[in-house]
C-alpha cells in the first residue's frame, strides 16, 4: 500500500535519532532526550513504527543496577523508509511503501 501522506515531523525525528545510532540499540529514554519528544508522543509512535516492519525491538538484559530494557533500532525497511523520509521534496514521498 502507498503511504498518501508525509511522516510526520515527530517521525521524522525518531526516524533520524534511529539512523545516527545504527546498527546498535536506542532505549527509549534516549530517544527522548535526543528527539525532545515526551513519552507519550514517543512510545506509540516506536509501536507503530514496529507494527508497520520499520522498526526492531528487544527487551535487553538488565545491567548492573538496572532492571532490563526495551530497546529499538531501524529494519533494512526502516532504513530506506529513513532515507526517504529525510528527503527535502514532498515528490519523494510518494515512493515510500509499507513492508509486505
């Protein structure tokens, strides 16, 4: 299915954050603090994003001192959908597919 419309700015956001920590993990704290987007805004949106085949997430072992974690990083899909999205033109959008 073709997506109609743009990624919103708030994706466009976690969408980037995910692609400068490639290949490794973002928790979600992290996402926050480098995106500024507040947990309620984020963490449906990381749902969606994992619901559509753009995103991976895994609870991660705990740490010392620390309960384990869910973490998040791009699929190869994630990744182009990434690229595309980062692109200037509303043109371009509208190659941008939903994973089968």
């Amino acid at each position: 299915m073709t997506r109609s419309r743009a990624p919103s700015p708030a994706t466009r956001s976690v969408l980037a954050a995910l692609s400068e920590a490639a290949p490794g993990w973002s928790h979600g704290y992290d996402l926050c603090r480098k995106t500024g987007l507040k947990s309620g805004t984020l963490y449906p949106l990381l749902i969606r994003l994992e619901a559509q085949g753009w995103l991976q997430a895994e609870w991660l072992p705990a740490e010392a001192g620390r309960p384990p974690r869910h973490a998040y990083r791009l699929t190869a899909t994630g990744h182009r959908f990434a690229a595309e999205a980062a692109l200037p033109t509303a043109a371009a959008m509208t190659t941008l597919r939903r994973p089968a």
